[in-house]
C-alpha cells in the first residue's frame, strides 16, 4: 500500500507522500490536464501566455486571416512597385531584401487574430527596417494599420500606439539624423513640414481603429441589451402563464375536490345527490379544461388569435355560480359604473377574485363571503371578506394563491393587503389603477 500511495504521489518506491518531485510542466495545469513538454508560457500564469499577448477568444481567434492576408500582400507588393517608379532618383530600388521586408511585414499579420501584439509590432518592426534602408514610401504602410486597427479593437491599445509610434520615432531618426550613413548614397533631409503629413497619417489610423472599437463596443452592448430583453420577455411570459395555470387549475379543483368529497360521503344513502355533485365536477373539469387550452393557445405561432375572449369581471355571475356548488354562498355588490377596462386589469381583476374565493373554499370555516368591485376615475377596487374563522388544514393548494395576486396587481402598478380582520373573518383588498379616462368615479361603500 506505501508503495502504491508513493508512486501516485510521484515519488520512487518506498517513497511516502510528500510534494511532488515531477517536473512543474508535468503536474498539469487548470484543471488537472497535463500541459505536455515545458512549453514557453508553463512556468508561469498556469500554461497559459500573457493576457497582453493574446487576442479576444472566439470564432476569428480559432482560425488563420489566409485570404485576406494574401490579397493584402499582393496588393502591397504589386504598389511598391509601382510607386517605386516615381521615387527612382530619391530611394534605393526594390531588391531581394526589400521584398523579404515587404513579405515579412504582411506575414505576421496572419497572427492578428490569435496575437494582435506580435502581429502589429512584428509589421512595424519590418516597416522600420524597410524604411531605415532607404526603399521607396508606399503600401508597406498599409500593413502597419491593418496591425495597429488589430491590436486597438482587440483591446490592446497602448501596444498599437507604441507600435505605430516607433515607426514614426524610426522614420524621423532616419530622416533627420542618420540618412549620411544609410543608402540611398547622396541622400538629403527632408523638409521638416513633410512630418506633418506623416503625423495626420499616423493620428488616422489610431483614430479610424479606435472608432471602430467604439463602435464594436456599442454594438455588443447593445446586442447583450437585446438578449437581456428578450430573456426578461421570455421569464415575464413564463411567470405570466404560471398564474394564468395556477388560478384555473386551483379554483376548478378546489370546486371538484370539495364535490368528490361530497359524492363520496352521500354515495350510498343519498345516490341522487352523489350524482349532483358528480355533474357538478364534470361541468368544472370541463371549464378547467377549457380555461387551459386558452392559456396554452399563446404557444402557438405568434400572431394568432386567442380562440376566446379572455375572462374579465363580467363573468362574475360564473365564479359566484361554481362557489354555490362547493357550498359557498358569495354575495356581489357593485360601487360606480362601469366603463372601458383594459383587458389586462379586466382579467387581473377576475383571477383575484377567483384565487380569493378559492382561498374561501379551502382555508376558511365560514360558507359565505362577500365581494364588493368598485369603479372609480383612477382604477378598479376590490374587496372579498369571508367571516372566518381559518380552518387550519391543508387543502392542496400550492401556497401561491398570494404571491399570485400581488405579482398579478404589481403588473399593473397596484398593490394587494391581505389579512385577518379583528373579528376574526378574513379579508383581500386590491387596487388596479387604469389609464386616464377609465371609468366615472363613485366613492366605494364601506
């Protein structure tokens, strides 16, 4: 057994616990994986190169710019030689050397994915070489700005401006103080207002490059902007559906529960009453059913229809029908008139009067209850009172029935109290505030 733990821990035989005597490259990186033979980055920052090194991860990271790299250097090389032509009798001709600068200065730029740094500084390396050797001023330039606008939209900013500031830096040393000794022979400073041209070159590419970062910034913030919204639609939709399913599926079984019960209990003694209350559950398992196949409708493709008017307090009649089955009697009065409702506070107001009475069924003593609507200028009351008192037991529902109903009265702007009142009984009050011009305003009765 030593020997075993001793060669799992790295050691010789015999050898018991204790650190690792493998080498750093070898005991693996992130992970546990094994880095293979000690690269140049595993002896530090876990295997991994240097942040400044490397390029954003993703698709354009995963692959090698070949096209746009090889019409860049066709192009590069077929306009230094054309713009030697008229530069014969100031710059030394394009030779074998001059053209391995111009090749090197656009190979690397194949790394301006993966390693924007190396790629901007390795073309402006290989442009100030080819400068300092007196070959003729062209697209070599070109190379040096597709590195730099790399590096900057890449993140690495103060890389590109170092980069683009040492081929300047490189062509005004050489200009201006070691041209007697570089080729061409016979060669002369420029003028000093010839630097002007070569900064406004110099200040647009940073410029273009930084504008196009800025702008690729706004636009993934504004596509993650989108996908936020588009996941707080998709979870308002869910949370939507799951009380729509709660309040129907609640209420009907609350109804079919208490009607089973019934059937069960007069069954033998009492067959005609048993059959009561089983059409009495057919006829809310099939509005239950109903309600449903409305609610699931909104999977559909968007842009249908509903294939029913969502219910609103207009069937009020329906709830205070199917509580009279359960055994509740609920009795309605109505405060103001009624005018244009939105069919989102109409339906709102609908469901809490349904969990409400619901609630009645299952958790309260008393077989009466009360619900008064009230219609004002700004919104809609409701309040249901049931006189108690709280039975105490676990009638199968979920404990959402509350969070439902303030969840459903936040959506609107309103707000839900609910509690015991001091006689004992219980009471639900909400308010549904409407748009401006809904309905006459009448002072709810207490």
């Amino acid at each position: 057994m030593e020997e075993q733990r001793a060669r799992t821990d790295g050691g010789p035989p015999g050898h018991q616990g204790g650190p690792s005597r493998r080498p750093p490259w070898a005991r693996g990186g992130p992970g546990g994986r094994r880095t293979g033979s000690p690269g140049p980055w595993n002896f530090w920052n876990n295997g991994e190169p240097p942040r400044w090194l490397t390029g954003p991860p993703g698709r354009s990271a995963d692959r090698l710019p070949w096209a746009s790299t090889i019409l860049l250097g066709v192009f590069v090389m077929a306009g230094s030689a054309f713009a030697a032509r008229g530069q014969l009798d100031d710059k030394a001709p394009l030779d074998l050397f001059a053209r391995l600068l111009l090749l090197a200065a656009v190979a690397v730029l194949l790394l301006r994915h993966r390693h924007p740094v190396v790629a901007v500084f390795g073309a402006s390396a290989a442009a100030t070489v080819y400068l300092g050797a007196g070959y003729p001023y062209g697209p070599v330039f070109l190379a040096v700005a597709v590195g730099c606008f790399s590096a900057v939209v890449a993140g690495h900013r103060r890389a590109a401006w170092s980069a683009v500031a040492m081929v300047w830096v490189g062509h005004l040393v050489v200009a201006h103080w070691l041209y007697r000794w570089l080729p061409p022979d016979d060669d002369s400073a420029p003028p000093w207002g010839q630097e002007l041209g070569v900064a406004a070159w110099v200040v647009a590419i940073v410029a273009a490059a930084e504008f196009v970062r800025v702008r690729r910034e706004q636009w993934a913030a504004q596509r993650a902007e989108r996908e936020r919204a588009e996941k707080r639609r998709a979870d308002e939709e869910r949370l939507r559906m799951a009380r729509e399913l709660h309040d129907v599926l609640a209420h009907s079984i609350s109804v079919i529960n208490v009607q089973a019960g019934v059937g069960l209990a007069l069954l033998d003694t009492d067959p005609e009453q048993a059959r009561t209350a089983l059409t009495t559950i057919k006829d809310a398992s099939k509005e239950a059913l109903g309600e449903v196949r409305q609610v699931l409708d909104t999977l559909r493709t968007p842009g249908d229809a509903p294939r029913a008017p969502a219910p609103g307090l207009d069937r009020l009649p329906e709830l205070v029908e199917q509580a009279a089955s359960a055994g509740l009697t609920v009795t309605v009065g109505t405060d103001g008139e009624r005018g244009s409702v939105p069919p989102g506070a109409d339906l709102a107001a609908f469901r809490i009067v349904q969990e409400a009475l619901t609630n009645v069924v299952r958790h309260s003593g008393s077989r009466t209850a009360e619900v008064r609507v009230g219609y004002g200028p700004g919104g809609i009351t409701l309040r249901i009172d049931d006189e108690g008192p709280a039975t105490g037991t676990d009638a199968g529902g979920s404990g959402n029935g509350l969070a439902g109903m303030r969840e459903r009265a936040a959506a609107l702007g309103g707000t839900i109290e609910a509690g015991t009142r001091p006689d004992g009984g219980f009471r639900v009050r909400a308010e549904l505030p409407l748009p401006a011009g809904g309905p006459a305003h009448q002072k709810e009765t207490p």
